[in-house]
C-alpha cells in the first residue's frame, strides 16, 4: 500500500534557526514521484519541489533543501535561516495515479 | 505562468440551495482536479479530469457534481449539500495525469447553514 507519514505535527522555532521536516514514504513501485507542498494560513497549495525516483541527488534552492534517501525512504525537507514567513503547513505526497498526502506538519517561526 | 484561478473565495448556502464553483487554468494542462480540505487535515481527491473526460470519481455523494466544459475550466455543482459539507474546495491542474506536479489554486472555502 502506498503511504506517507510525517511524524512531526507541529514545529515551533525562533527565527534564523535552520529546521527539518521528515517525510517517510511506503511503496512498492520501482518508479515514483515525491513532492513537497506549501500551505499558508491563505488555504492556497504551493508546488514546492518534484522528485524521482531514479533521481537521489539533493537538491537546494534558496534556504531549501531535500534531501532523498532511498534506503531509508525519506525524503526530508530543511529550512536554513528561517524566517516568519516560512510559517506554514507543509505538506509531503507521493504519486500514484493520484497524489498521496502525508498529514502534514505545521511549522510556526516565531520572531 | 502558474495560475489557477477559483471563484468565488467564500461561499455560504443553505441545504436547499444550487450553487456552482468554478476553476480556471491557462498553462495548457490536459489534468484538473477536485479536492475538498477539512480544517487540519490533507486534501482528499473528489474527482479528476483527464483531457476533458472524467477520469476518477473518489465514491463523492451525487449532491457534488463535476462539469468539465473545456480544457481550461472546471466548474463543480453544488446541490442539497449537507452541513458537514463545509469545507475548503481546492482546484488543481497538471500537465497530465500521474507523476506531475499539480498546481493549486487559493480555494472556495464553502459554508453550508
């Protein structure tokens, strides 16, 4: 069965400290898609990033950063120097002929 | 451009009531969707659209009733609904079904009284 699971509900920090949100993943194809997805208090979804599969290598844009272990089937997401604006439920999914959302972690950065 | 388009923002209908939402894409996708989103939960698919035919059905109660007039546009009928209706109504396009990332519009959030 496919499944995704973000163990951490919420997470509270202080601005400019650097925060990781976990994902772990369950599937039992060999060719998959993972993604991350913003969601601020606006109820808007935000396309964060896409990933493969066949595709390990991390990625970083900005102060994000993913990184995607296959072996451990996770695909973690951290924040460098947070900021108030990074407040936000962030979500992770998995394809399928649908996308499978994790639950979710709300991230509040307190200034 | 990645814009997806939803009207109206809020909604507020009775039981008895018929009333349409409505979603706009123009980045050429050949995939929209339909979700619904309970306060601190992940959105749970309704329906999708693959290339102006409805391709998925997620067992949604018939008072929802999906309508895909073109390739740009999603409109979602609304009749009889239900109180624990009430919900955020996301619309969502991607280039196809499958593997590709959707892109979200700012929502409906619908109150039925």
């Amino acid at each position: 069965a496919q499944k995704v699971t973000q163990a951490q509900t919420e997470i509270s920090v202080v601005e400019k400290e650097d925060v990781t949100l976990d994902c772990v993943y369950e599937t039992r194809d060999t060719t998959y898609y993972l993604f991350w997805y913003k969601q601020p208090p606006s109820g808007e979804l935000v396309f964060l990033i896409r990933r493969n599969s066949f595709d390990e290598q991390n990625e970083i844009s900005g102060r994000y950063s993913w990184n995607f272990q296959k072996s451990t089937s996770s695909f973690n997401f951290t924040i460098t120097a947070s900021q108030v604006v990074d407040s936000a439920v962030y979500f992770c999914a998995l394809s399928d002929l649908k996308l499978i959302f994790g639950t979710g972690t709300r991230l509040q950065v307190f200034p | 451009d990645t814009e997806v388009t939803q009207t109206p923002k809020h909604l507020v209908m009775g039981m008895t009531n018929k009333k349409s939402l409505k979603c706009e894409q123009h980045m050429g996708h050949r995939a929209m969707y339909w979700y619904k989103q309970k306060a601190k939960k992940p959105p749970e698919l309704m329906f999708v659209y693959s290339y102006e035919k409805l391709s998925i059905n997620e067992s949604v109660p018939s008072r929802f009733s999906p309508e895909c007039p073109n390739s740009s546009l999603l409109n979602l009928h609304l009749h009889a609904l239900q109180p624990e209706d009430s919900a955020l109504y996301l619309c969502a396009s991607s280039q196809a079904v499958q593997s590709y990332e959707q892109y979200f519009g700012p929502g409906t959030r619908l109150t039925v009284t």
